[in-house]
C-alpha cells in the first residue's frame, strides 16, 4: 500500500522496506549507516549487540533484496571495529566507516577487503574522540563529526589531517555532540548537530550560513536530529531520531514534508521468517501492527541521484525505501 | 582528614545512593546533611540533571531496547553506576526488589524495563499511585497471570500477591479476601502483542476489558460493594497493616537487615518505634514515599552509629558502588555486558529475580561463591591504578611523601568512605604492610609507581574483609 | 570399592536443530520443508537405515558404534513455550507450570550429600552459576577458569598473592562474639579458600597425552576432567555451550558448533578411559528446545521437541523413544509434537545411574527409558 506526501511540485512515496533481526547474513542489527555502490548495491553498517557481537557491514541488492556478503566483524583488529557511526562509499566503491569505539576510521574495499585503519584518539587538533557522521566533498576530502570533542575535522582519505572548526555549545557554528554530516553540490555542509536539536549549514570552510529546525516536537521542528542528506535539487532531509520521523525542507529552510515509516509491508527477508512460522503469522494478525509499521530511531540517511530515499532504522532494524518525484503535478480529477 | 561529618555523609550516600569517592563525601558534608537529603529527594529543584536517557539511546542500542535479558540487566545496572541523582535509582532498586517481576518468565527484557522505568518515575511518588501503576503494568499482569483472570474463570496469583507480598503482608486478610481481590480484578489485562520478530519488540499496552469483568457485589476486608480494582487499592492502603508493612520494608532496606521477609509475622521488628515512627509518617502524609524517606533520612535511628555498616550489601550495591567509586565509565564505551553480569554472579540478576517473593537479603546475600566473586570484583576494580577514582586516592595519599603502615591503612580505609573495620581486622591489615617494608612516594617513575601497588594492595585487602560487605 | 557414579549436565544453550542434528535422512518429507538450512543429501553420517548425524558430529560416531551413545528422541514437555528463558528454566527446575526456584541438580547435590561433607559435590565450569545447581543452602563451586581459582585471583605475583591469602585467611578466622554475620562471613571465607585449596590440587596432579582445542568448550572438559581425574569427590559437573540459536547463517554456524563439541566429547572421553576413569561416567546433552521444522531462508526459529544424548560406558546404545512425525498434519504450529517428558529422561539417569530415588528430585513419577546397561 503505497503512501505518499505531497508537497509544493514534488511527491514523497514509500516504496518498500530492507531488512529483519538477526546477527548475520539477510538480517539487519541496529543499522546506523548506509552507502550505496553501483549496479544497485547498497551496504548498511550494523551496530550489532554486546551480547552476540556483530557489528558488521551488509552488502545486498537494494532492489531484489539479494543478500551478498557480510562485510567486516566486531573487535579491534584489522577489518574489525566496534560502534560504526557512518559510512560512505568514495568514487571507487570503497569503503569507510568510522568505529566510535576505537576512535578510527576503518576502510574496505567493496568484495570486503579490508584496506586501511587510521585515527588517533584524543582532543587534540587531528586526534579524534567518538567520530560519527562522515561525507565525503568533490574532492574526496573526508568530513568527520568528531563528536565527543564537539567539532568537525577534515582528511584525506588516507588520514592526513587538513583543517577543523567548531567547539561546544550552542551558538552558531558551535556543536553539541554532532553527528551525521553531508555536503551539498555546491560542497556547502550539513551538520546533524545532535545536543542542540537542529541541522546547520556551514561553508566548506565552516562558516556558519543557515540553521534548520529548532527543539521541539512540532511541525519542522527536531529532537536530537542523527542525521543530513541533500538531493540534487538541493532538499533537505533530517533524520529527526528522537521524535522518530524524517522531515523534509527546502533549500531555504521551508518545511516540505514529514516522513513517518509506512512499511506495512514485510520485507523480502522478513517473509521467510514468517512463512516459516505460522503462529507468527497468527498473532501479527491479532495485533494492532502500526508502531511497527512507524520509524524507530531513524539514524542513517541517503538520499540517491535517482531520488531514491533511504532510511535506517537503529530500533527497527531495516531501511525504509521512499521515492521522490521531483515534477509532481495534481492529476486533473476528471482525466 | 577523617571526620564524624563526612563518615555520617558516607553512610547517608551508601543508604542513600551507591556511596561516593570522598571527593563527593567532602563536598557533600561542606554543603550540610540535610541540604544534601534535600537534594536527593528533589532532584529537580535542585538542579540535579534529569537522567540522560537519549546518550544511553545513541551510545548502546541494544541496551536501551534489549534483546538479550543480560543486556537488560546492563541497562539497568548503568543506570545505578551513572545516575546524577542516586536516590532516584535506589528507589527504583527498592521497589524492583518489592515487586519482584522477573524476566525469566515475562520474556521481554524491554518490557521490564518499561516496569523498571515506572519505578524511576513514579518511585518517589505517592504509593496508591505506584500500586496503580504496578496493577496495570503489562510485565506484572504476564507475571501474575493477570491476563488469565476472566470473569468466569478467576486467577488469583495476582491478587494473591498484592495482599501478601506488595501491600499488607501475612496475616492481615483471609483467603476470601484473596478470591475477592482476584474477581475485582478480572479484566485487567494486556493487547496482543506485536511478535518481535521479523522485526523488533515492541511495548506492550495494558487495557480495561469491561466485558470481562466480573461486575457483582463483593466483600473485602469488611467493606461491601461493586469494587473494581482502584477500590481494592483504596482499601488497602487504608490499613495499618500496609503502613507497618511498608514502614518495615524502608527499614529493611535503609536503616539495617531484618530476618526475611515470610519471618516477619513470627519475629517483631528490630527496632519497633522507628517502623512505628516510619508507618506513621507515611500514613500522615497521604502515603507520600518522598515524605516519608526525608523523615527517615533525618531521623535519629538512620543516624545512629549503631546501624552503620548493619546491612549486607547487596549485589547491586557492590557494583554500582564499586564503578562509581574507581570512576569508571564518564564516558560511554563498549563493556557494560560484564558488568550487569557481575550483579548476576554475585547473586542479583537485576530484571531477573528469582520468583515474586524477590531476592533474600542480607546474609543471605552471601554464600562461598558470591562472596569471592564480590571479593575479586571490588579488588580488581581497585587494583586498577588507571582508574581516576583509584588515581585521586593514590595521589592523596602520596602527598605526604612517607607515610607508616597505620597511615596507609587508615588513609585507604577513610578514603573508601569512611569504613571501619575492627581492630583485629585493621591490625592484620597493617601488619601486612609492615611486612612489604618502609612506604615512601618517591618522586622517580617507578617509585611513584611502586608507592601506587602498595596503595592498591591495601585497597584490595580491605575489599576483601567482612567489614567491607556491609553497607 | 566400587566408584561413584558421576554425572556429566552438559547444556546446548540457545536450541539446537533437531532436524540438522539427527537427519531423518531418508524422509523425504525433511529435504521438503528444509530448502537451504539443510543437510546436503549423503553428506550425513549414516548411523543407520533411517538417520544420520550432522557431518560434523565424526568425532562421536564411534561412540554410537560401540554402543555407548544413546538418543532420546522427541524429548520435551507440553505447551512448549518457545522461550528460551522460560524453557531453559523449565529444564532447570522441573516446573512446567510456574516459576520454579529450585534447581534439579541442586537437588541431586543436596541428596547425595545432605550434610554438606563436601564443597566440591558439584561443580559448575562457566561463569555464574545456572538455574539447575540453585538450591538456596547447597554449595557449588563455579568455576571459569580452573587454573586461576579462588578469592583475590587477581593479584598475579604468585608470593604477593600467598601472601594476601594467609592474610585473608587470618581477617575471617572466626573470633568469638563477633555477632551472627560476621561469624556467618567467617565460616564462609574460610569455606571458599578451602574449596580453592582443594580444587587447586586438580590441576597440579593432571598429566595427560590428549591434547585438548583451544575452544572454550573443549577447556571446559579438560578442566571437568582434571576435577574428575583428581578424585575430588565430585558427582555432578555442569557445562554449557552456546550459542545454538541460530535464527540466521545457520549452516555455517550450526557446522563450527558441532565441530567443536564433538571434538571436545571426543577427547574428554579419551582422556578418561586413558586414566582408566570412563567407567563410572555418563554425560549428558540436552537442549531447551529443537527448531522450528521449516527454515526461515537462513536459520531456523524456536521450535519445540529435541534430541536428547547419554553418552558414556555405562550407557546402553541405540534409539529411545521416538523421532516425532514429520508430516504436515501432525505438526503443532509448524513443529514437531514432543512425545517424551524430559524429566522421564532424568528420572531415569537418577535411578538407573545414580542410584537416587528421583521422585522428589523431579517432582514426580515419569516413564523411564533402559538406556544404563544393568
């Protein structure tokens, strides 16, 4: 049952959702980041549990839903980490993750071989504290919310530290605990500036240019947003993780759209579970099933060429797959 | 440094709260002991920080929605070891021990914690209230059968309990009572729930089924009418026995150990007026548990040296006291399992007790195999000289550059909070220094080094003395 | 003098597959509901016309081959909760029906050894101690690492540690007077580094030629062996592994599983008959439930109704009860009905074995099987 938000010219439909529990293969666990490859390849970088380790990265078919490979296991070694806070793919479909734990950022390639692991933890000028969000700028320049040292630091891919701006607080262009980040065309940043409730946009350089958002539960306003993604259009998505839901804005901070989680549907992993369990079949037919058809701790971002928009759900342990159509006009009602 | 101020200090944080490095005790006992009650018990008012519940959500997600018990057990646990407001979370403790709901048979360890979450909110409230609460917890009414009380077919294991073990205690109602409560309570019940998997788990939700309720006339404890369940809870809390109950229960719990709960109809209290004392206060007020704990808090039978150290610790106590002691976890990172574990280990499996009746306290917390379990934690944990808590001690003892043997020992003891020890325990203790030599700071690396094991060393010994299981 | 009969507890914690574990290798109906959490077709080992075990279970065949394995088919109870919680817990306590608190083996220990002679009657090798050995008033040692066990383990300079446990030792002599807790904690410190001083022992006087893996399981039986070797007087020990719950990438999962179990048992085994000391041993292995009968696409679910294993000398070979119909029809909610009560299984082993009446153990009177040679 496709559902759709309609807002000035463009459309918000949910498409279908990726994703069930488990530890490893066709399962999802906590999911926290996302990337996507070519030939419809997304990867979700799983948190894992404590109790069963298995953060790891899964790498599957956005579109069939066809599992590959697990990518990367839990621990301290090369190709391990603990706590992955996000992940991107660079033009060559590598990728890197940042391990909170570890204070590092991780590389693999994309069949999963592990490439590289760099970062020192600390306070000092390059040294990182719990990094989180990362995106990369149109020269392959990484950006890093260094979160715990409340600021965002810029590298090379291979680690080779270049600037940083920000400190804690909450006046313009300070940060409290940010977290997820992105760039726009223009190589404008967006940050998920988590303790303060709201999403600013800094210039290359990081100076301060625009706030989204503001405390609150309302219409357009945020709770500890997790994370940032602009369109080619130049749309602003803000994983709103504390009130559970995505909000939409235009590049001038307008209020588009709220996304809410519509996934009624199971997805392809989730049917093989069921099916093979028919008195769970039985009691999802006795409950009332909308909290899970709803965002839970949205916490991953992306947001393709294709308009293609993807949600990871850390509490739901899927990614919700929305479509926008940027040229939606009202169909006459007579047609 | 030691001082009859900061060593009642200790005792009101160890009672209070999961004691305190003596950082704390000091500032505390400048600040006053009644100032300090107060900010315990209004934590708002006084600008103590609400728990922050979103960094626990963001930093381990599988501990704010478990799906292990053990990783549960860590929730709960890292709420005692990192609360700002230590009371809260005693209460919540307290009650958690009273309303005994184990997850071995509810099977959701996020939907204990959403009883455990209950407790942390509505602890320090009115007790009515909290009975409300617990009557329509979802996890309690799985626990106690509730769901599988019908008009037409009664269960009375809910309705059991709350007269016996939640409000009344033995003796004070007849098995009609029981069935009475029982029928009051028919239709009290939980929604299908949503499976957890494909997915996740999600919260349970309690609702009144009206068609499932018995609705004829009934008979309880002397009064007659249509009662639902509100009005047996009316009624109940309206009984002396459920203010002595109650009142011995905080005793139990803050003042000293009694025997066992199921003794208590053969045994008297330990000390009569002050439960008396307790009971009355709780009654005047309306059944307000924050009244009631400032009056025991600052009444002469919580003061008295003589209830001091008259409680074994529990489990819970001994880690979240341990970890907040040495410092450990100011900043959120990987290892929580084991720690929620280790109350498990020593006896206390936090949102798992072992049947409705709660946990046996006191000595019977210990046994051959808890007590070297909670020996070797509390001794690891202090043994750990990177720890800041470990560090402080260790630097404030080396800021005399000798010290003898009885000035390490009574500075370590003093330093863990205040703890006495007899004298025999505390002259084993330095003739075990005196053996390993002179003890001098030192100003070298490996000297400070060296004068930082002979501290541990003595910590870790005083870790394992009985003195030091009490509380 | 004849020995004691010793019982091994061994736990598969978390469910393992029934379906994967005892192949009904020539039903068809298995390849049927098993799509690709299964056994590939002759790649079982047959242990006969019908059933096979999983490829990974090698190390075991010969057990079977001489008799001396025994598979309790169809084990559980009804209304299977398929909690892994609730069902361990059922195991653990004999109480189908409600919370129960105390442990069965708890109870075999307070039988065998009512006045506390020993503190080693039963010995758990893990950390924490299960639900089955707790009996409030029973002793059990517990025991994660036999080689570093006992109170201050954490000091690891061998002369400074003998030197805090003298010191211990002499903080918890009981003084008069000293007021019933502190007497209590006394007696029990002093309890506590005996055990360890005993326990020590074991260790000390091991030699062995078999070489043991380095996998927990395979540790935990080595140090089950050497208690065991050292004759301590201990009659029950308990061991688990984990974890058999494998909801997704069962087949890789489920295969190391087995591999290191059957491993383990294997040089547990050798290690004893080498000490000439198999003779008066069984183990068993049990589990909290078996899985769901389909596959999920990747795993298996909770399902009801296992396979249950006595292995050892003692132990009369071959099928006992039976292995649960497959077929559509007389499946419950997708898995197979149970057709045998495990506290059948126990009784048996407590009477047959042991040589204790197990009414009072188990709560009751259940079928037995003949699976202890007379």
């Amino acid at each position: 049952m496709p559902v759709t938000q309609i807002a000035t010219g463009r459309a918000f439909t949910y498409v279908d959702n990726i994703g069930q529990i488990g530890a490893s293969g066709p399962t999802l666990r906590h999911p926290v980041g996302l990337a996507r490859g070519a030939n419809d390849i997304l990867y979700v970088a799983n948190w894992g549990t404590e109790s069963q380790p298995n953060a790891r990265i899964t790498k599957c078919v956005l579109s069939t839903q066809e599992w590959i490979a697990d990518i990367g296991q839990p621990g301290s070694g090369d190709g391990e980490f603990l706590w992955p806070g996000g992940l991107i793919a660079d033009s060559n479909e590598n990728l890197y993750l940042t391990d909170q734990a570890a204070s590092k950022i991780v590389s693999f390639d994309k069949d999963g071989n592990f490439l590289a692991k760099w970062g020192t933890p600390g306070s000092d000028q390059g040294q990182l504290l719990r990094p989180s969000g990362l995106a990369f700028d149109s020269d392959e320049n990484i950006f890093i919310s260094d979160t715990r040292n409340h600021r965002v630091q810029k590298f090379t891919k291979d680690g080779t530290f270049l600037s940083s701006f920000g400190s804690k607080g909450s006046a313009e262009d300070q940060f409290n605990m940010p977290w997820g980040i992105a760039l726009d065309k223009d190589d404008n940043l967006y940050v998920a500036d988590w303790g303060n409730s709201r999403v600013q946009k800094l210039s290359h350089e990081g100076s301060f240019l625009q706030t989204f958002g503001s405390p609150g539960h309302h219409k357009g306003e945020l709770d500890h947003p997790s994370a940032v993604a602009v369109d080619k259009d130049g749309d602003v998505y803000i994983a709103d993780w504390a009130n559970n839901r995505v909000i939409v804005f235009e590049p001038d901070g307008t209020f588009l759209a709220t996304l809410i989680g519509d996934a009624t549907n199971l997805s392809e992993w989730a049917k093989g579970k069921v099916a093979a369990n028919p008195d769970l079949a039985k009691a999802r037919a006795r409950a009332d099933l909308e909290p899970e058809w709803r965002l839970w701790h949205p916490a991953a971002l992306h947001v393709g060429d294709d308009y293609k928009i993807l949600i990871a759900e850390a509490q739901h342990m899927r990614v919700q797959i929305y479509q926008k159509d940027p040229n939606y006009f009202e169909a006459q009602f007579t047609l | 440094m030691a001082g009859k101020d900061i060593a009642l200090m200790a005792h009101l944080m160890r009672r209070a709260g999961f004691g305190a490095t003596y950082e704390e005790l000091e500032a505390r006992a400048a600040k006053g002991y009644e100032a300090t009650v107060e900010e315990l018990l209004e934590p708002d008012a006084n600008g103590v920080p609400e728990y922050d519940e979103l960094t626990l959500a963001r930093y381990f997600p599988d501990m704010e929605v478990p799906s292990a018990p053990a990783l549960g057990t860590a929730n709960f646990m890292y709420h005692l070891y990192t609360t700002p407001r230590p009371l809260v979370e005693k209460m919540t403790l307290f009650w958690h021990m009273l309303f005994a709901t184990g997850n071995s048979k509810v099977d959701n360890p996020p939907e204990m914690l959403q009883q455990i979450e209950m407790f942390r909110q509505h602890g320090m409230g009115n007790y009515k209230e909290l009975l409300m609460g617990v009557a329509k917890d979802p996890s309690m009414i799985f626990w106690l059968d509730n769901n599988q009380n019908h008009k037409l077919a009664p269960n009375e294991n809910w309705g059991r309990e709350l007269l016996e073990l939640f409000s009344m205690g033995q003796g004070n109602y007849s098995e009609d009572d029981v069935k009475m409560t029982a029928r009051a309570f028919t239709g009290w019940t939980i929604l299908p729930k949503i499976p957890r998997t494909p997915y996740q788990r999600h919260h349970w939700k309690f609702i009144y089924k009206a068609e499932d309720h018995d609705n004829s006339e009934k008979t309880f404890l002397g009064h007659k009418g249509n009662f639902n369940g509100e009005d047996i809870i009316d009624i109940i809390v309206d009984q002396p026995a459920t203010a002595q109950f109650m009142a011995r229960h905080l005793y139990n719990y803050f003042v000293a150990d009694e025997v066992q709960v199921p003794s208590w109809l053969d045994f008297p209290p330990r000390d009569p007026e002050a439960v008396n004392a307790i009971a009355d206060t709780f009654v005047k007020s309306g059944f307000e548990i924050k009244d009631t704990l400032r009056f025991l808090f600052n009444s002469d039978f919580f003061k008295d040296e003589s209830v001091w150290f008259a409680k074994v610790k529990n489990p819970a106590e001994v880690v979240a006291g341990t970890i907040r002691l040495i410092g450990d976890f100011k900043e959120p990172r990987p290892g929580v399992l084991p720690i929620g574990l280790e109350g498990a280990y020593q006896g206390q499996d936090l949102i798992n007790p072992p049947s409705v009746e709660g946990w046996h306290t006191g000595k019977e917390w210990v046994d051959t195999g808890s007590l070297v379990r909670r020996v070797n934690f509390v001794a690891d944990s202090l043994s750990n000289a990177d720890m800041p808590g470990v560090q402080a001690i260790i630097n404030r003892l080396g800021s005399n550059d000798t010290l003898t043997p009885e000035q390490l020992v009574d500075g370590c003891l003093e330093l863990l909070g205040a703890i006495r020890v007899e004298d025999g325990t505390r002259q084993q203790l330095v003739d075990h220094v005196k053996a390993s030599g002179e003890i001098k700071r030192g100003s070298s690396e490996d000297e400070v080094r060296a004068f930082g094991q002979r501290v541990t060393e003595v910590l870790q010994l005083i870790a394992a003395t009985r003195e030091y299981q009490f509380g | 003098m004849a020995k004691d009969p010793v019982l091994v507890v061994f736990q598969l914690t978390g469910g393992n597959d029934y379906l994967n574990t005892i192949i009904p290798r020539n039903n068809p109906l298995y390849r049927d509901y098993r799509k690709l959490v299964v056994i590939p077709e002759g790649e079982e080992i047959p242990i006969d016309d019908d059933y096979g075990f999983h490829p990974e279970m090698a190390p075991l065949k010969p057990f079977w081959d001489e008799g001396k394995m025994a598979l309790i088919h169809g084990i559980g109870y009804e209304n299977s909760p398929r909690s892994h919680f609730r069902s361990m817990d059922i195991w653990h306590t004999c109480e189908p029906d409600k919370v129960g608190t105390e442990g069965w083996v708890g109870r075999v220990i307070k039988t065998v050894d009512p006045n506390k002679d020993n503190v080693l009657t039963g010995v758990n090798f893990g950390q924490g101690l299960p639900r089955a050995m707790a009996l409030p008033g029973v002793p059990v040692a517990s025991v994660s690492d036999i080689e570093n066990y006992g109170v201050l383990t954490g000091i690891t300079a061998e002369d400074q540690r003998a030197r805090a446990l003298e010191r211990f030792a002499r903080m918890y002599s009981p003084a008069i007077g000293r007021g019933p807790v502190m007497d209590y904690l006394g007696q029990t410190g002093l309890d506590a580094l005996k055990g360890a001083d005993i326990l020590k022992t074991a260790p000390e006087k091991y030699s062995s030629t078999v070489e043991y893996a380095a996998t927990p399981i395979a540790q935990k039986l080595r140090g089950i062996a050497m208690v065991h070797l050292a004759n301590l007087g201990t009659r029950v020990f308990y061991t688990q592994h984990a974890s058999f719950d494998t909801h997704a990438s069962q087949m890789p999962g489920h295969q190391q599983l087995w591999k290191d179990c059957s491993a383990a048992i294997s040089d547990f085994f050798a290690d004893l008959r080498e000490h000439d000391a198999a003779d008066n041993v069984v183990m068993i292995m049990f589990t909290e439930f078996g899985r769901r009968v389909r596959d999920n696409g990747s795993g298996t679910d909770h399902g009801a109704g296992g396979v249950a294993f006595a292995i050892g000398d003692p132990v009369k070979g071959g099928h006992y009860s039976e292995y649960p119909s497959l077929k559509l029809e007389d499946l419950q909610e997708g898995d197979l009905v149970p057709n045998y009560d495990f506290r059948g299984f126990y009784s048996s082993l407590l009477e047959q074995h042991m040589g204790l009446d197990p009414t009072e153990i188990v709560d009751g009177t259940f079928e037995q099987l003949d699976f202890i040679r007379k």
